[in-house]
C-alpha cells in the first residue's frame, strides 16, 4: 500500500504555483536541492513526469495538470482536520473585501480551506478596485480587506503579504521574445498610440502600465476597460491591446514580457492585508488563515 506525504504534495503545488525552484524553496523553508529531491520523489512514487524543466523554464506536463487538483483537495481536507480540532469553537461573521483580480486568481482556494477548516463562520465578501477599498474600510463596512500597494508607500497599518512582479501581456499575435517596437507594430503603424486593456482608474496596474509608457515617452491610449480580469485578458487574446499583469496570473494562451527588448520596465506592486485594530475571533482566524497561505517574497 502507497501513501502520499502531503509535505510533498504541498511542494508540487507550490512549484506549480511559483513555476521556479529558488521561489518554491523560499517559499517552504527548504533549499532548492530538497525541493528538487521531494519532486523526484513525488514522480518516483506516481511513475509519472509531473514537470517539464530546463534551465529557463518549469510547465507543468498533462500528468501534472492532473494531479494538481487532487494535490490542491487533499492539502485543503489537511488542514480543515488540523483546523477543526485546534479551533473548533471560532464563530461570527466576517466583512471581507479584495481586489478582482486577487479574488478570482488566489483566493477562491484559500477561502474553501479557511470555510472547511472553520464551518462556524459566515464570511461575506466583496471585490472591488484597491482605493474603494479602503475608503470602505474607512467607513468601517469592512473588517479586513487586501489591497495592492506602492512598496515605497504602504497604507499604514497594512501588513505585507505578497509582492508581484509586473510584465507586459500580449495576445497570440505577439511572439515570444518579441521587441517592444515589433510587438507595436502588431497593431498597426508605429506612429499611433500604444492600444492599451487595462481597468479603470483608480488602478495600480493601470497607474504602473501609464508611468512606464509616459517615461519612455511613448504615446498610449486605453483602447479597452474592465474591471475584470476575466474581461481583461479576453479582450488581449482578441487583440485589443496590451496590457500589464502580475507574472503568476498571465494564463497560458497570452504572451509575457518579462523585460528588455525595448519594453518600457514596469514597478512592482505589493498585495498587502489591512485589519481592523480590534478583530473579533472569525475574523482574526481569516486575518490568519490568509497570512499562513500567502508568503510575502520582495525578490519574486
């Protein structure tokens, strides 16, 4: 009889995740040889290849896009076991608020964990763009919200949790390794201006993706806007623009830039988690639950 050790499990998934052995090994306390080893142990128990690697690149292969969704369920149903016995009397509500694009691309999996581990607590939770957020927060209608930062200028209070790197987003007509001029011309003669999908202000990626163009004086203009990421990145695979997102959220049918070639260099973004001064325990316990699941990086 086999058994899979979810110390394990929790190193695949973070490799899939991060897709770079230095940031997995940062990530779970361990060096890059141990993360190295726990995956050819992992690949060794399954007879499978769960990572196609080479000195630039880690992708997931078809085996390992199978397992990650199991991987993902039994870490959840691990830490639901833990969480139910250790603090099985955590009830109350709690007012929650994040940004879209957080919400939909890391959060869905954290909040299943935080409900499994903590049924007793009824979470109410809103999305919206980072500035609304806080004037909400202000107005005492929530009781922590994650908010994306300047790393030169933290709201006070705001603990950091996760810094992103930004990059470049093109559609299927922007090749790999693509130069910045070549990838402009993609959308018509270089004299115009630079189409551009992006949310509406007040948006940090938006405030980023316009400072970067404007200091390389470059002209742009917002061809497409929405609040969604989901609308966002469909409107780049039809070809409207390019657009600016963290690296982790680039799906895999678009094109990123991580720099040079002429692309104007973007600043980093910190996604940080803001609480109320006196937290009752439901909300403490997600303050918490969400501190443990994401893992402040400032070199990612």
């Amino acid at each position: 009889m086999y058994d899979v050790d979810t110390a394990l499990l929790r190193t695949f998934v973070t490799l899939a995740e991060t897709r770079s052995f230095s940031r997995t090994a940062e990530r779970i306390g361990r060096s890059q040889s141990a993360v190295s080893t726990q995956i050819q142990k992992l690949e060794g128990l399954l007879d499978r290849t769960l990572f196609d690697r080479d000195r630039r690149n880690v992708r997931l292969t078809e085996d390992g896009e199978k397992l990650l969704g199991y991987a993902r369920q039994i870490l959840r149903l691990s830490e639901a076991v833990i969480h139910r016995f250790r603090e099985p009397d955590v009830a109350g509500e709690v007012r929650f608020g994040s940004p879209e694009d957080f919400a939909t691309f890391y959060l869905p999996e954290i909040l299943a964990g935080f409900v499994e581990s903590f049924p007793r607590v009824l979470l109410h939770v809103s999305c919206d763009l980072t500035l609304r957020l806080i004037d909400g927060f202000k107005a005492d209608e929530y009781d922590l919200i994650v908010i994306k930062q300047d790393p030169e200028s933290i709201h006070p209070g705001a603990k950091p949790l996760w810094r992103e790197r930004l990059v470049w987003v093109g559609g299927p007509d922007c090749a790999p390794g693509m130069d910045f001029e070549s990838a402009c011309r993609t959308f018509g003669h270089r004299a115009h201006p630079v189409p551009l999908v992006l949310s509406p202000s007040p948006c940090v990626y938006r405030h980023r993706a316009v400072t970067a163009l404007d200091a390389a004086q470059t002209a742009w203009t917002v061809s497409y806007s929405s609040p969604s990421l989901a609308g966002a990145t469909a409107a780049v695979k039809a070809g409207l623009g390019l657009s600016v997102l963290p690296r982790t959220m680039v799906p895999r049918d678009l094109v990123a830039f991580d720099g040079g070639a002429g692309w104007p260099p973007l600043a980093e973004t910190v996604i940080c988690l803001l609480a109320a001064d006196r937290l009752n325990p439901a909300a403490a316990a997600l303050a918490s639950f969400i501190t443990e699941h994401v893992t402040y990086r400032p070199d990612r």
